[in-house]
C-alpha cells in the first residue's frame, strides 16, 4: 500500500500557515512523504504512530516536504504531521 494523505487542513496564524494532515502508511512501508504545500517549513510535530512500539526514526525537511523513516509497522498504521510555515 503506498502512503496516502487521509485528509489535510489548512488555518493561517498571523503570517504564519499551520498544516495538520493525517498520513496513512501499512505494512512494508518505511519511508513516509509529507506535502505540506509549504515552501518553507520553520517547525513541525508529529504524533507518535497508532501502532504501538513502532516509531518515527528520522525527520527530514527539504522546502515544504517532510520525509519520514519510520519503522516498519508490520499493519496497517497512521501518524498525525502539524507543519507551520510560508
């Protein structure tokens, strides 16, 4: 299964854009992309994945993209990304 955004919101703070997504992943998928549609990101967090003992193990920002190595779920798994930037 390949990475699928569930859903994206976007919310503008003073000048700054916040982007909450819902990002889906499954078993055998161990690099996660982001789009924001930023083109700068300043800051980001991510929830820890739905499944348990499996975790984001890398972050890295190029832009408005994130990629994200996590480890393999071995089900299906989802993780919650808030990027803010311009």
């Amino acid at each position: 299964m390949a990475v699928v955004t569930a859903w994206k919101r976007t919310d503008l703070l003073r000048k700054t854009r916040v982007v909450m997504m819902k990002m889906t992943y499954a078993s055998g998928d161990t690099s996660v992309v982001v789009n924001t549609g930023l083109k700068r990101i300043f800051s980001f967090n991510i929830s820890p994945t739905s499944v348990t003992a499996k975790k984001v193990d890398f972050a890295a920002v190029s832009g408005g993209t994130l990629t994200l190595t996590v480890a393999d779920p071995l089900a299906d798994c989802y993780l919650f990304v808030t990027a803010r930037g311009i």
